[in-house]
C-alpha cells in the first residue's frame, strides 16, 4: 500500500509544499482570493478540492492564512509582519486619534499611531505596511487608501463670520470639517442655516496628511439636533439612502402599467385553480409568496410555493436592475420601509395582491407522510390569490392563541391552514434533527407618536407562543423552497449566488464554552463543529433561565451569513446547498436566483464563462455589503429611539440583566422599556473596576466585587447621549440606592442640556488646507470604544429582517 508523502497533513493529503505553496501564493496577493482561484493557480485537479478546502480551513485555525466571508483568503498578519509587505484592511480610528487596520478573520489588528495615519479616515479601506512587533502587538504604517468609507458625514453645522466648518457626531471621523462652496464664487452654506443645526457634507478633499482637515460642501441642513424626524433623516442620507428611486427606474416600473398582460402570459402554466393566500405581517406591502398544501387520502403532502416573479420586470442593465443592485434590499424603520423597488413594482404589479392576476415561479413539491421530499420542480406560472392573511389572523384560527380577534378570511381557511400546520411541524422536526440552529433572540418594536414621530415606548416584540407558530408555518414553506431551488442549480450547474454560513470562530466558541462554565453549564467547543451536537446543547437550555443571554453570546460567536458563488452550505441551516429565492421584491440575490432558474426552464443557454461568474461575485459581494449597511441604520435608529425615550426618564430605577462587557464599563439590558443601558466604570460603585485578563467578569480591585454576564443589576439612569445612541446609568447597590436623587425636573433638564452639549458647546478652531484643527470640548464617543472605538455593545435587538436566513 502506497503512503502518503513525507509531510503531508495528517487530515488532507496534501504536503507541507502544498501550504508553504498556499500561503506563498497568498502572500503575492494584495488582495484576497477565492478559493476557486487558489485551485487554479496552484493547477490543482477537481478531484483535489474538497482536500485543499480541508487543507485552507487547517491554515485558517493555526493562524497562517485567514478565512474571509465569501470562501475568500488572505495571508495573516504574522505572515505579514514576516515579510514587511503591505496588506489591505478596514481602518478603525479611535476618539483619542490612534486606530486600528483589522485584516479580518482571526489576524491580529495593526496598531497605527496618529502620526502614521496619513490621511485615512475612519472605516476607510488602506494598504497598511507592518513596522515593528510592540508592547501594543502589531504595528504599522498606513501607506495609502484603497477605499473611501465616508462620502457623507453627519454633524453640527457652526459658522464663525465668513468661515462656516462641520463637527462630525462621530468622533472617530476626523474634524472640523472645513465647508467650502459647491461652486466657486457661491455661498458656503444657505442663508437660512443656523449656528447649530443638524447637518450633512460631502467631503470633497480627502486629507493627505494627518495634521490636515477634511474639506466638504453641505449636502443638506436639516433642523434641531435630537429632533427625532432630524435625527432618522442625517442617519438615512449620512449612509446615502435615498427614499426616492431615480427617475429612470420610476419611469421604467410605471411603463409596464398596473395589470399583467395577456401576452405576459403565454408559455405560463395557469396556476389560479389553487386558492393560494397570502401570510404576513399586517402592516406588510409586499407580498411576496402565496401557499397551498394539500394531504393526499395515503397521508403525503402537495406544497406550492409561489413567488412573484420580479425577473420578467427587473432586466439585466436595466435602470431597475442597477437600482436594485445598488440598493441590495430594502429597509425596515419603526414607522416606514424603503423599498429596493419602485412601489409600481413592489406594492403593485410584482406584489401577490388577492383577486388580481400576478406573474410567478412556482415551487411544486411532493412529500411523503413523513415530509420526505419524493419529486420537486419549478415552474413558471401565474396565479390569482385567493385570500390576504395575517400571522395573528392565522393563530387565532388555528387555535394556537386567543388574543388577537378572530380574521374572518383565516377562519375560511382553517382546515387548510392545519393541513399546511401538520406539514411544517413535520418539516420543522426534521431541520432540527439533522442540527439546525434555533436561537430565540429578543426583537425590538419602538412604538412612535403618529404626529410627531417621537417614541412612546421601546418594547419586546411579542413572544406570543401562537403567533410564533403562525410564523414557523411561512418559514419552513420558504425554507423548503429555497433549498429546493438551490438544489436544482446544483444539479444543473447553473452559476448563481448561494447563501453562505460559515461554521463559528473557534476562539470565540471557547470563550462561549468558559462562559458556560461560570454558569454552571458544560460545552465542549468541539460539539459546535457538528450542527447536530449544537443543536442538542440548545435544546438543553429551554428551561435554563438564562436561557436568552447564552443564546445571545453563542450568537456572537457565529459568523454572519454572506452571498457567495460558490456553494458551502449553510451551517446555521445544516443545509448542504441553500440560496434566497422567496423574497425577490425585498432582496436582490434572489433575482439573481430567479434569473438563472428562469433561463433553464426556458431552454435558454446559460452564460458559464468566467466573466459572467465574476459579475455574480460582485453582485455577491455588494449585497452582503448592503445587507449589512440595512442592518446598522436599522439597530443605529432602533438606538436612537430608545435614547430619545430615555431622556423622559432620568432617575428613574430598573432591573436588568448583564449582557456585555466592555473597556468602559458593562452593559445592561432592561426589559420594560426594552433598552440597553451602559453603566460605565465609574459608576459601578465606590472602587476601581476592572475586566479580569479572560474578559468574564468586572472586577472591584479594592473591594473583590465581581460583576459577571448573566448577572442581574439595578441601575439608575442618569444620562443620555442621543447623538451617540447611548444612555448611561449607574448602578445601584448597599448605600448608593438610598441616595438622595435630584428632582427630576432638574435631572430632565440637565440630561437636555447634555444631548446638545455636545451639539451646542465648542472650542474648535481651524486653518486652511493643510493646517492643524483642535477640538477643544469635544466629547468622545459614547465610551463605547475598547479596542479602536469598537462596540461590543450587547443585548442589542432589532426588527428582524422579514423571513430572512
């Protein structure tokens, strides 16, 4: 029997030649590689693949190369620092004027002093060149920008004379920002524009050097600081989200008219005899899927699951289709959504309204009495729904709850609901056996006066066990349809783009597993790389009572999912093949899925080169990108209501619960309102606090006092930041609850003038191009920063982005 060479890896086959070979290649790189390209570039045969992904994912745990989302590599830092050579990464500035270049993965951070910064600014890509090895770890030197993050900053508009400069909200975004005219000779700013007000510029010379400012042109003033409608409109146009679509696409979407016509639908196959309803939330617009189960006289199951068929509309280089790329999805706020599609198409022609002829792919599927699926097949059609339910309608009807009223329209539908019901509790059982995740995350609902769109409470969206199920039915209906879908590009080998969910960070999920140790639980990191055995420790903390808060730290040690063309799986879903195909009006990969679905059953030929599969990877890459950018204005404006409510009640007393700990201090979360609230070092109580070298536990240097996570706190708020999202409190315990507060009168007006503190007092002085600017007064930000102003902020809830894995 023939060996394995000498120095082969023990689990690949592939020799020691083969990882010097791949980290060689990497390091010749700038930038990262797929690792398709990294099989090409070595001249690796197909068969070799699954053992040079085996081989990357042993060089990414000993910290040689690093994994990054996409199945995309790069050298780590210490490969770096070996061979002095420049890397990209994502600069994080801190308040004080140092940052830090994460190169991602699990590569260690470069430090870059403020005088090695050059002109980078916060969130900018840079090529960073390692110097030394200190007593900060890796340091560095930025070298150039690669990227721009901040096109548009938000702040505080001041005008002294003639000059007129911005102070950024952001304190790691380097200020004053000088305001220079749009266009020569015209004014620096509108006439109207008070000393004070809320404002966006455009920076339109980026500095060369750090002691130099940025310069800008005002983009828009839009008001008071901490009005809540200012606030929501600089967040939105600071992130360059626009609420109107161009006109281009406007017109586009309007010319197709507001029915479908008969020559649309010719070649189709006529689905209206099934009277298929609609499920969503009641404030829902957009309809995407409509269902239909069926239970067969030998207990097997029909679905149909229908999809409105945005492809037919939204055409490759149309000026819907870069409409749609760019924005990548739509975004949900407390009192609006902004949709990806021109409302022509999103609340209209693509939407399943009822009683209305609507374009469709169609997801038939055959299952036998245990959900086993027999036969599946896509189909483009058309349908007429029957019937618009809501999830509270559906739960009542099925009897899973008696609190909302009764929905005529689901109580017609009961007995086919339950069918529906006795398939997806099927489906269900089986996704959890195989070891999907199920982490029970708590959502925020910010309620907001209708006239003034202030909020008037932040609460836990609820829990309601019935309206849940209502919930469970529709997602494993688009669960089963989505990996239908990718399944049968798999077998085509249609190039796509798959939904991606790496398995956790190992180091993360041994400080998970030390966690669970302190609270009396045992976890073995390496059960996690088996979906199965995850799956089983999750079902053990049901009845655990801090069952949300270690749902909440095993959330971050996950990866996030990403869109990608290669297909890895999803290890959240314990899925071997999974793409987004249900939600094509909210959800721009899922058009992409569309179009190559709709190409097959066309007969059309199916572009393969490698420039078509290039233009789906940067389609890829932008919508993990703009996914994650929807993600942050959502929770950024969810934070922001919850500071706005705060403000009302300073010296008010709650009990929360220890979700996080950070550089300055821990985080608590409170439950009614649902709000986190940071209480700071300082404010722990009489001593000097500390996060203890393993980073489980605050410590009383003086006293031994010990704070951990999951520990319950009552605190006292004492003050807001709305412009860093922030509200701060102090802990009460022993002598200090019994402290005489403040009237609150006195506390609410002090809070008042501390929100505009920081918008109202400023030293700040500047030069020309070229000069260096001081910040006299200027507040950081919101404490929040360890590492490079980072945020580990936790407990942190937001709306969920509908029917989304």
């Amino acid at each position: 029997m023939r060996s394995s060479s000498r120095g082969d890896s023990p689990t690949t086959g592939l020799g020691a030649r083969r990882r010097e070979a791949v980290v060689g290649l990497l390091s010749s790189f700038k930038r990262a590689l797929h690792a398709n390209e990294i099989a090409e570039r070595l001249g690796l045969e197909p068969s070799r693949y699954a053992k040079l992904q085996r081989l990357l994912e042993e060089l990414s745990t000993d910290g040689s190369i690093v994994a990054l989302p996409g199945q995309r590599f790069r050298v780590s830092a210490q490969q770096v620092e070996a061979r002095g050579a420049e890397r990209e990464g994502t600069l994080t500035v801190h308040p004080r004027g140092f940052g830090f270049v994460s190169l991602g993965g699990a590569a260690e951070d470069v430090y870059i002093s403020p005088e090695a910064m050059g002109g980078a600014l916060h969130g900018d890509t840079v090529a960073v060149r390692i110097a030394a090895r200190s007593r900060r770890g890796v340091e560095g030197a930025i070298v150039r920008v690669v990227k721009r993050r901040h096109a548009r900053v938000a702040g505080v508009l001041r005008r002294r004379g003639k000059s007129a400069w911005l102070e950024p909200d952001d304190g790691r975004v380097r200020g004053p920002i000088v305001i220079v005219p749009r266009e020569k000779g015209g004014p620096l700013v509108p006439a109207d524009a008070e000393d004070g007000a809320a404002a966006v510029v455009s920076i339109s010379r980026f500095p060369d050097l750090a002691e130099e400012n940025p310069e800008g042109v005002i983009e828009a003033v839009l008001g008071a600081p901490g009005d809540p409608n200012v606030e929501v409109a600089k967040i939105l146009m600071r992130e360059g989200i626009e609420e109107k679509h161009a006109p281009e696409a406007i017109a586009e979407a309007e010319a197709f008219g507001g029915e479908v016509p008969a020559d649309a639908l010719e070649g189709r196959t006529d689905l209206t005899h099934l009277p298929m309803p609609t499920i969503d939330p009641e404030d829902a617009r957009d309809h995407d899927d409509a269902v239909w189960v069926t239970r067969e006289e030998d207990g097997s199951y029909r679905a149909w699951i229908a999809i409105a068929d945005v492809s037919h509309y939204v055409r490759p280089g149309s000026a819907l289709d870069q409409a749609a790329l760019a924005r990548g999805n739509s975004i949900y706020l407390p009192d609006r959504a902004i949709p990806m599609l021109p409302r022509a198409l999103s609340s209209n022609l693509c939407s399943l309204l009822p009683g209305v002829i609507r374009l469709c792919l169609c997801v038939e599927v055959e299952l036998d009495a245990a959900a086993t699926v027999r036969r599946a097949r896509v189909i483009e059609g058309y349908i007429r729904s029957a019937a618009k339910l809501t999830y509270p309608g559906v739960a009542r009807a099925l009897g899973f709850t008696a609190e909302p009223p009764r929905s005529p329209e689901a109580e017609a539908y009961r007995n086919d609901l339950q069918v529906m019901w006795d398939l997806a509790r099927l489906l269900r059982g089986k996704r959890m056996r195989r070891g999907a995740l199920d982490l029970d995350l708590p959502e925020a609902k910010v309620v907001l006066d209708p006239e003034t769109g202030a909020p008037v409470d932040v609460q836990k969206r609820s829990h309601d066990p019935g309206v849940m199920k209502a919930y469970q039915l529709i997602e494993e209906m688009m669960l089963l349809a989505n990996e239908t879908c990718a399944q049968f590009v798999v077998d085509q080998s249609i190039p796509t783009v798959f939904r991606y969910h790496a398995p956790p960070d190992q180091a993360k999920l041994e400080r998970f597993a030390t966690m669970c140790g302190e609270l009396g639980l045992a976890f073995d990191p390496e059960d996690a790389a088996d979906p199965k055995k995850l799956s089983v420790f999750l079902k053990k903390l049901d009845a655990h009572p801090q069952k949300q808060v270690l749902h909440m730290l095993l959330l971050r040690a996950m990866k996030q999912a990403v869109y990608d063309v290669a297909n890895v799986g999803h290890f959240g879903l314990a899925s071997s093949a999974y793409l987004h195909f249900t939600s094509p009006i909210r959800r721009y990969p899922d058009i992409t899925a569309h179009r190559a679905i709709r190409a097959v059953l066309r007969g059309e030929r199916v572009d393969r080169s490698e420039e078509a599969i290039e233009r789906l990877r940067e389609a890829a890459i932008t919508a993990s990108e703009r996914e994650r950018k929807a993600m942050e204005v959502e929770r950024e404006v969810v934070d922001l209501h919850r500071a706005l409510l705060m403000r009302s009640r300073l010296g008010d007393t709650f009990e929360g619960t220890v979700t996080a700990l950070v550089g300055t201090g821990v985080y608590v979360n409170i439950e009614d309102p649902f709000v986190d609230v940071l209480v700071r070092m300082e404010s722990l109580g009489p001593d000097q606090y500390e996060i203890d070298d393993e980073g489980l536990r605050v410590i009383g240097l003086r006293s031994g006092d010990r704070i951990a996570i999951g520990d319950a706190m009552l605190v006292q708020i004492e003050d807001v930041a709305i412009l860093r999202r922030t509200v701060y409190g102090r802990r009460l315990a022993g002598a200090d609850a019994s402290d005489e507060p403040k009237p609150r009168r006195q506390r609410r007006d002090a809070a008042d003038a501390r929100g505009t503190r920081r918008v109202k007092s400023s030293k700040s002085t500047m030069t020309a191009k070229g000069s260096k600017a001081t910040k006299g007064g200027k507040a950081t930000k919101g404490g929040k920063a360890t590492k490079g102003g980072k945020s580990t902020k936790g407990g942190k809830s937001t709306k969920v982005r509908k029917k989304q894995r």
